[in-house]
C-alpha cells in the first residue's frame, strides 16, 4: 500500500504538476534567457530582464572625461584665478574638484534606484522646475550676471528644466506611443510644455538652454516615432523667420556679419570668437604643451568655461582635441547602445533625452568654439566650470548606469 502511494506521487510530479515542471523555465528567466512556456497549444516565447552589472563603458568614459576636464580646467583658469580672486590660482579647480567629488557619490548612489522611480513623480518634478524658472526670473530673487538672470541662490534651474522635459516626455510617449503620430498630439502636452519652458527661459535670457530643451525634446519624439514630414512645415515656418527678421533688424544682420568674420569687430561683438580661433589654431598638431598656452592668459574671454575646448586645442593640439572628441563620441555611442537594448519604452526614452542632451550640448560648445555656429553660453559638459551643471550632469549619468542594470541579455552580449 505504501509503495503504491509512493509510486502514485512520483507520476504526479512528473506529469502534472506545474510546481515541478516550471523549476527549469524560471532558472532560466532568472538568468535573463528567453523560457518557452506552453499555452493555447503552442511554444509562447517569454523573456524576463534581471539586474545585472551596469555598463562599465559609460562609467569608465565618464570617469576618463571628468578627469581630463579638471586638469584642463586647472590650467585654462590659473591665469584668471590669480587675476581676479586675490592670487588664488587654485579657486576654480578647487570647487569643481569638490562638486565633480559630490557628483561621482551622487551618479553611485542613483544609480542603485530603479529608473521607474522618475515616472511615478513627473508631476512634482515637472511643477518644481517649472515654479524655480519663474522664480530665477524676478528681480531681486534671480542673481544678475553678466547680462543675464540666470541663477538663484547659486544654483541654475535651466539645467533641471532640461532633465524635467526628459523624464516628461518619456512618460508621456511610454503611457501613449500614438500621441506622438498627430499634429494635435505633438502639440499637446509636448509643444505646450516647449512653449512654457522656450517663454520663462527668454525673461533670462539665456538662448542656449532654449536651443538645448527643444532639441532634446524633437529627440526624444523622433525617437518616439513622430512622422518625419512634421520638420517640412516646422523647417519653413524656421527659415521664414529668420529671414524676416534677418532683413527687418539691423542688428540680426551686425550678429550675422560678426559671426561669418569675427575678426572685422575685434574690440566688441567679434572678440570672442576672434580670440578663441587664434588659440585653436595657434595650438597646431601637437599643441604647446600642457600649461603653456597663451591665449588663457587675460586674452581668451572665460577659458574657464565656455571656451575651455580652445584653451586645450592650444595646449594639447589636434591629438588632444580629437582625443577628447572620440571619448565624448564614444560615451554618446554606449548611451544610445542602453537606449536602444532598454527593457521598457520609459526607459528608451529616458536614455535617449539623456544621451541627446549629452550630444547636443557637446556638439554646440565645439562648433561655437571653432566658429560653425554663432557664440552662445554653451558649456562643455564635464569640463566647463560650473557646479549645477556638473552635478546634473553625473546625476543623469546615475540614471543612465541605472537603465543600463537592466539592458537585455541579447543586446548587452553583442559587441
């Protein structure tokens, strides 16, 4: 009796219970590896991500870059910290070295939290930088510098509103990937939310950050899979405009004519540009030598920040120039890589605001540098003096280590 009971049991597990037969299918989805399970009569594929390592390409390029950017910043800012603060040549090396110090711990510990997170706040995330923006812009509460009121309190809120359109459009797109497909649906919420953030950055004003938010935005909705026609009516209404005002206002065409020759208005509008072509071409193959350019001194307008790329081309040549153009490409590379092997459409498109932020404002800073595009306060990220931005920088760096936690097995396998 015994013995048929035990046999009785041993059939049931090898037949019918599922609490048997599902043990190989679940090892094998913890694993991360696709498990056939049965149903309706056939093999159903069903794949489960696993957190797993994060991608050690975007930490060690960011690392490399964060590195080389301070000793750049060391040596285009000596000249002007002794200058201006009282013989400190070490004042601006000195407080980047502690906020880029606080950004690696921030990048660390943000990535330990899950992307969905961002998702499951938008709406705080959104109200807030959006309620700083208005803030910056009243007088007295804003900080005026150098033309423009742009921080409050020693901080930059432009730079949180550019990870707000991030994290909204990327939620919108994931909640309704077809909103994107119509006119109607491009304008509202996306075109709205540009709108809010295009006005309240104009009261600055600060053009390149308005430049940098649409961007991201057009982006993140490309990649989402708005209809490429939509750019023809937008590229006419563009050109139409800047055509119009070209030939109504004077001083469109004196910007215009400055920027295709900065070097006919060298002691006012063209000076910048002027100086910093004189340092990237002074700097030829190899450069002078680290610590040894000239144009840093007094001569190259803020060498600490937006034109710290001319001081290195100076110092360190087109070998130093293109070193650092292929670290950059090559972290833009591995952060679409996460973008397109993401679990989910959220965090798809989190990783590509993310990374086209990166790529967009790189690509400004070079061609205001090297004269392609006219001169706007674009910063160069990881190297440009500047607390907000850097730290903002490594937090959405974090975000990214994040997303990359959880890429598929197969595209993370491929190389």
């Amino acid at each position: 009796m015994a013995t048929t009971t035990r046999q009785a049991r041993t059939v049931r597990r090898m037949t019918a219970g599922p609490r048997y037969a599902d043990r190989p299918a679940m090892r094998a989805e913890e694993r991360g590896e696709a498990a056939l399970q049965p149903s309706d009569g056939r093999l159903r594929e069903r794949t489960r991500v696993r957190a797993h390592t994060w991608d050690a390409g975007i930490f060690f390029s960011v690392m490399l870059l964060l590195a080389i950017g301070l000793v750049a910043l060391f040596s285009a800012s000596y000249s002007t910290g002794y200058y201006n603060f009282k013989g400190d040549s070490l004042h601006f090396v000195t407080r980047q070295g502690m906020v880029a110090a606080a950004g690696v711990v921030a990048m660390i510990v943000i990535s330990k939290f899950s992307y969905k997170l961002y998702a499951r706040f938008y709406k705080p995330f959104l109200a807030v930088s959006v309620v700083l923006l208005i803030l910056v812009a009243i007088p007295g509460i804003g900080t005026w510098y150098n033309g423009a009121r742009r921080w409050l309190f020693g901080f930059q809120p432009s730079e949180l509103a550019k990870l707000a359109v991030i994290v909204c459009f990327a939620y919108w797109i994931a909640r309704d990937a077809q909103s994107v497909r119509s006119f109607k649906g491009l304008l509202r919420p996306y075109g709205f939310l540009l709108a809010v953030y295009v006005v309240l950055l104009a009261l600055e004003p600060h053009t390149s950050a308005m430049m940098i938010v649409c961007g991201i935005g057009v982006c993140i909705l490309v990649a989402g899979g708005m209809r490429l026609w939509y750019f023809v009516p937008i590229g006419v209404v563009g050109a139409g405009t800047l055509t119009a005002f070209y030939f109504m206002f004077s001083h469109v065409r004196d910007r215009f004519a400055v920027w295709l020759d900065p070097f006919s208005d060298m002691t006012d509008k063209g000076f910048q540009g002027a100086m910093s072509q004189i340092a990237i071409g002074s700097g030829g193959f190899f450069g002078f030598g680290l610590g040894q350019g000239r144009q840093k001194h007094l001569y190259l307008p803020e060498p600490q920040n937006d034109f710290i790329f001319a001081s290195w081309c100076e110092e360190m040549g087109f070998i130093g120039a293109l070193l650092v153009i292929l670290l950059f490409a090559y972290l833009i590379y591995r952060g679409f890589r996460v973008a397109r092997a993401a679990p989910d459409k959220f965090s798809a498109m989190l990783a590509t605001g993310i990374t086209a932020k990166l790529a967009i404002q790189t690509l400004m800073n070079l061609f205001v540098v090297t004269g392609i595009i006219p001169v706007t306060g674009a910063a160069l990220p990881f190297f440009s003096y500047g607390g907000t931005a850097l730290l903002m920088q490594l937090g959405e760096m974090g975000i990214l280590l994040n997303i990359s936690r959880y890429m598929r097995i197969d595209a993370r396998n491929e190389e």
